[in-house]
C-alpha cells in the first residue's frame, strides 16, 4: 500500500526529481525533468483517489492524501503554476535552486494533500525550509540577511501552528485537518490560525513578505509568490470559514497592501505588497464564510497565482537583463525589452480586474459577496484596494519602468524560455476572463456568478478610468523616490540590532569586568582558602590519627617519578615481571 | 514586428491622450443609463458613483501615502545597513 500511495502522491516525484537534481544536471537532461515532473503531476491529480487514504504510524492516522473539490482546484493551480515556473527557470545552470524550487512545490502540494495536522505540519515545514533557501541562492549579503530572518519568522509561526496542534491532540485526541465550527473554535484553534495567517501574510504578520521575496532570486521569487501564501489560504479555506476575525483582517490588508504599494520604489517589493493586497480579498472572502465568498476567494487565488507569477516573472526579466530592479533607476526600457512589457502590462490590467481578463471574473466575486452578504464596510475597503492596486500595479509599476524618462540603461529582452513561461501565464490571464467557465466549474461550494453585466462592465471601466486620470494628474507626484520605507519589521530588525549593541557593548562589558573580578580576587581567594585547607588536612588531622595520608602522598610522588614516559621501559619493566612470574610458577 | 506596433503608438499619443478621455466619457455617460439589477449598497443606485469613488480615492490615496512616507516612515536606502 505504502508504494502505491507514494506513486499517486504527487509531491513524491517533486521530491525524487529534487534529491537527483545534481546527477540530472550532471547528465544533461535536467531540463526534460523540470518540465515531465509537473507535467506528470498536472495528471496525476486527476487520477487521485476519491477516499481518504490513512497510513497508520506510531499510533496516529497519517491521512497523506484527501482529495476532494477544495483540493482540486489548489492543486490545479499549482501544478500548472509549477510547470510556469520550471519552465521560466530552465536557462539557470544552479541545481540547487531547482531542488529548492521542486521540494518547495513537493511541500505545498502535501499541505494541500493531507488529510490530517501531523502531515500537514511536516510540508509546513518542509516548504518554509526549501524557500529559504531560494532567498540565500542569491549569495548576495542582502538575500542572506533577508533569508534568515525569513526562516525566524517562519519558524515562530511553525511553532505556533504546532502549540495548537498540540493543544488540540491533548484536548481531544482527534487531529483530523476539518473545517473547525465558529462557536467550537478554542485556543488551540487560535494558535494554528495565527500559524495559518502568519503564512497568509496577514498584519502585523506580515513583514517578512515584503521583506524577503524582493531578495530571492529571480526564479525563486516566482515561485515563492505563488506557493507560500495560497497554500495558506487554502487552510484557512479548509478549517475556517466564517470567522469574523479574518473578515476584517482580510479588508485592512487588501488595503494596507496598496497604501505601501504606492509609495514603494522597489519593484519587486511593489509586487510583495500587492500579493498582501490580494491575498486581502482572498482572507476576506474566507471570513464572511459565503458560498459566493468562498468560492471568490478560491476562484481568486487561482487567478492571483497566475497573474502575480506573470508580473514576478516581467520583472525578473528585467532584473535579469539589467541587474536592477528599483524604479527610480530604470525608465524608457520598451524599446529593448518590448514583450516583457507587454507581459508584465497584461498582468497588470489582470491584477487590477479589467474586463476579459481573470482578475475581473474573480476579484468581483469577493466584492460581490461582501454585497451579497450586506458587509458595506469590507465592500468599500476592497473597491478601494482596488483603486490603489490599478494605480500602483496597472500604471505605476509599468509607467517607471518602461517609459517615463529613459534611463539609458543597456537591455535585451530575456531569453526563450522565460518568455515561453510568460506567454503561458499571458494564456491564462486572458482565457479565464474571456471563459471563466473553465475556471468557475473547479468551484468547491454550488452557487451561480455571472461577471458579465452592464452595470459591473461599467462600474469597473469607471473605478479604473478614473484611477488612470488621478496618475495622469499625479504623475509627477507619484515619481518614485529612492527611500526605504519602514514597516513592522522595524521592530525585530532594529530590535535585533540594539540587542546585538547591547551584547557587544555593557554586557560585554559587565561580563569582562566579572571575569577580572574573578582571575583577580575569586581565584587567588580560593587557591589560598585550598592550600590552607590541605595544611590543615595533613598537618593536623592526618597527624593526629596516623600520618597514611601523609606517607600515601610521598608514596605517589616516589612512584609518579619513576614514570620515565618511554616505551622501552615499561616493555622492558613488562618483561621481567612476566619473566619473574614464570620463575614463581615453575619454582612453586 | 511588436516594436512596430509600440513605435506606432509612441508616434501618436496625443491620439490616444484624446481616446483616453472619450472612454471616460463614455463610461460615465452610459453608468446614467445602466439598469441597476440588484442593490447591493447606498452606492449602486447613485449615477457617477463610481466615477467619484475612481477619482477621489486615488487622488485621496496618493496625497496621504505620499504624505505618510515623507513626513513618518521614509528613510535612506542604508538605513538597516548600520
């Protein structure tokens, strides 16, 4: 049973393919097997077993895969995202980061998979690991800072995911991966929550988004944008829907994403803060806890995966061929890069919800079930996410880059393949919008959406054409500036460096002066207190009872000098007892 | 091919300046004629809303962002280097 459960499971070949990377690579055929294994897989999740299947293991029920209508659509999504990915990546001679790229794939495709909260914990962990190392495989200072302090956090949010399953086993001994009901929901459910929204990005948990996906390399970040968030949301979509918390939440930071967005001058940070926005709608759309919500929020992170990659990717092109990726030092660029930039704008106006694209068939559907569900409040916070995103993402980002003043900087557009992985996701942007059928009969809940009417055509054309004449007013304002903007990781990083000033200056010092204070009084003190307390022990009290102490002492020093520390004395010593006792034995 | 196509555009973007504004147009025009099947909130019945809410919000958005950045959060690109 084992074998045939690890053949059906997709993440086994992920894994395979990762672990032989290098001898792939070293025969020349591991561009082939980045492109089988998602291929392969894209298959395989259609051939999955309808039932649970549970392996027992040290008492537990490991349920390594559960496949049902939630799941299909995640792993979908992923695999079809997987085989973008690969194919964006396979001019990178690195084998390492193919490997971290595979088991990053193999883990999120077994979050999604399990059936119980050990399994899951396992690929938790297994994915917040591989995609560190996608930050370090930069090798610059910059990714090695970004990447430890990526894995620190992840690691606090892992352990907060297992404080509650933990919890929850000694609780009720149950650790089935089920939708947990609001009024049955106890601290235990909060702690894998916050773990769970911790992934998700949700402030002020979210800084290390913004923070580490900037430094990866450029192929990593393409994959990080698609994975480490969405297979969030579909827990969260798995075992809390309905909760009031992640409504709200959902709301601030479809917003929160934007404001920073606007200001920001990095380009890949700019995309960071939009997939915070984004994933907004999608936390949102879980929390009201509606048909139409839910399946918003699914249909959502479908189209966000292929849209962000698309925009991760025409700006990786960019770092790539020019080496930098801040708006204020690019500019002018679409004369030497024209199909990246007529990539990146078609997942700009898919990001911001145009007509015949996806974002405009998902991104709706939330906004329509916050109207459906009477939620005023979160209806007006997304539409104005909404605003900023098409003013950041839709014009900005594009505008900086490949027009405005030109920089001057030399470029080509990038090699074959990554526009192939460009094309592809291009595909999906518009096939969605224009036949969201495909998409919307992967729906987990039943429900009706109609996206095309008059009044949302025109409610859409209106919110986005008036964003474009607020920037073609602004402009000038909106020129971005080379600052840094602080957010909450402020706290931790400045934090960490008083700490660090702390340790090397008074502590060091206290410490040092304790250490002198020692060699200086505390061990000379104590020598003497020693040699003072062996007088005494010999001088009197050995004397007054029979001195064997004594003679035991100068015995030990008579036959402590007689060890020369040569060899042929002590074979030579040897001998003569060994010849003095065959004397004994023959004599007696 | 492509480049044609951009260059093209680039040679006319007074053009397409002027096209920009007839869709505006257009848009707020036809949202005073567009039937309004279900109500969902106190902005769907309102003609322009959506107008208003594009222009105010992002100009809104930009001003106090900005502001924000400037005047709160903004610092050298160094400064976590220290």
């Amino acid at each position: 049973m084992m074998a045939s459960l690890l053949l059906q499971h997709p993440s086994f070949l992920f894994i395979l393919a990762a672990v032989l990377m290098p001898l792939f690579q070293r025969l020349r055929i591991h561009k082939a097997v980045l492109v089988a294994v998602p291929l392969i897989a894209i298959y395989q999740i259609n051939t999955l077993p309808s039932a649970t299947v549970a392996c027992p293991y040290l008492g537990l029920q490991l349920s390594f895969i559960r496949a049902d209508q939630l799941t299909y659509i995640f792993l979908n999504v992923f695999t079809i995202m997987a085989l973008i990915g690969a194919i964006y990546s396979l001019h990178v001679q690195d084998w390492a980061q193919h490997t971290a790229a595979f088991l990053y794939v193999a883990g999120s495709l077994g979050v999604t998979l399990s059936g119980d909260y050990v399994t899951l914990f396992i690929f938790w962990e297994l994915m917040a690991l591989a995609s560190t190392f996608l930050i370090w495989l930069r090798r610059t200072p910059l990714a090695r800072g970004a990447g430890l302090r990526y894995l620190l956090v992840h690691i606090t949010g892992g352990l907060a995911l297992l404080a509650g399953i933990v919890l929850k086993y000694s609780a009720t001994r149950d650790l089935n991966f089920v939708q947990v009901p609001v009024s049955a929901a106890g601290i235990a459910d909060y702690f894998i929550m916050a773990g769970f929204m911790l992934n998700a990005a949700v402030p002020p948990l979210h800084a290390w988004l913004a923070d580490a996906y900037p430094e990866a390399t450029v192929c990593g970040s393409v994959f990080m944008c698609a994975f480490t968030t969405k297979t969030a949301v579909y827990v969260l979509c798995r075992a809390f829907p309905g909760f009031e918390v992640l409504a709200v939440m959902g709301a601030i930071m479809a917003v929160y994403g934007v404001c920073f967005a606007v200001i920001e001058n990095d380009a890949r940070r700019i995309l960071s803060y939009h997939i915070i926005s984004q994933v907004g709608y999608m936390v949102c759309g879980i929390g009201i806890g509606t048909d139409m919500a839910v399946n918003g929020a699914c249909a959502h992170a479908y189209a966000h995966i292929l849209y962000k990659a698309l925009l991760f990717m025409g700006v990786g092109c960019v770092l790539e061929m020019t080496g930098k990726q801040k708006l204020s030092e690019l500019g002018g660029l679409w004369r030497r890069m024209p199909w990246a930039m007529v990539f990146t704008v078609i997942g700009g106006i898919s990001i911001s919800g145009f007509p015949f694209t996806s974002g405009f068939v998902s991104k709706s559907m939330v906004i329509a079930g916050a109207g459906e569900a009477h939620r005023t409040g979160l209806l007006v916070m997304l539409m104005l996410a909404s605003v900023g995103t098409f003013l950041s993402v839709g014009i900005k980002l594009p505008y900086f880059i490949w027009f405005g003043k030109d920089s001057g900087v030399p470029a080509k557009d990038a090699p074959w393949n990554m526009q192939a992985g460009m094309a592809i996701a291009a595909f999906f942007c518009f096939f969605i919008g224009c036949y969201p059928e495909f998409l919307y009969r992967m729906l987990p809940r039943p429900g009706e959406y109609e996206p095309y009417n008059a009044y949302h055509f025109s409610e859409t054309v209106q919110v986005l054409g008036f964003t474009g004449l607020g920037f073609y007013l602004l402009r000038k304002k909106l020129a971005p500036v080379a600052k840094l903007n602080l957010d909450i990781d402020w706290f931790y990083r400045k934090g960490a460096q008083v700490v660090m000033q702390l340790a090397s200056g008074p502590i060091s010092a206290i410490d040092g002066l304790v250490g002198e204070l020692y060699r200086t009084a505390g061990m000379r003190s104590a020598m003497a207190a020693a040699r003072g307390l062996t007088r005494f022990d010999i001088g009197v009290i050995d004397f007054l009872i029979d001195g064997f102490a004594g003679r035991v002492v100068v015995m030990g020093e008579h036959f402590r000098n007689m060890q020369t520390g040569q060899l042929q004395h002590y074979i030579a010593a040897a001998a003569i007892f060994i010849f003095l006792l065959l004397i004994c034995v023959v004599l007696v | 091919m492509l480049l044609k196509i951009l260059s093209f555009l680039n040679n006319r973007i007074p053009v397409l300046k002027w096209c920009f504004f007839a869709v505006l147009a257009a848009s707020s025009l036809a949202d005073i004629f567009v039937p309004r099947h279900e109500e969902h909130f106190f902005g769907d019945p309102i003609r322009l809303f959506w107008t208003a809410f594009g222009l105010v919000c992002c100009l809104a958005m930009s001003f106090m962002c900005k502001w924000i950045s400037k005047h709160m959060i903004a610092r050298s690109e160094d400064y976590y280097d220290g």
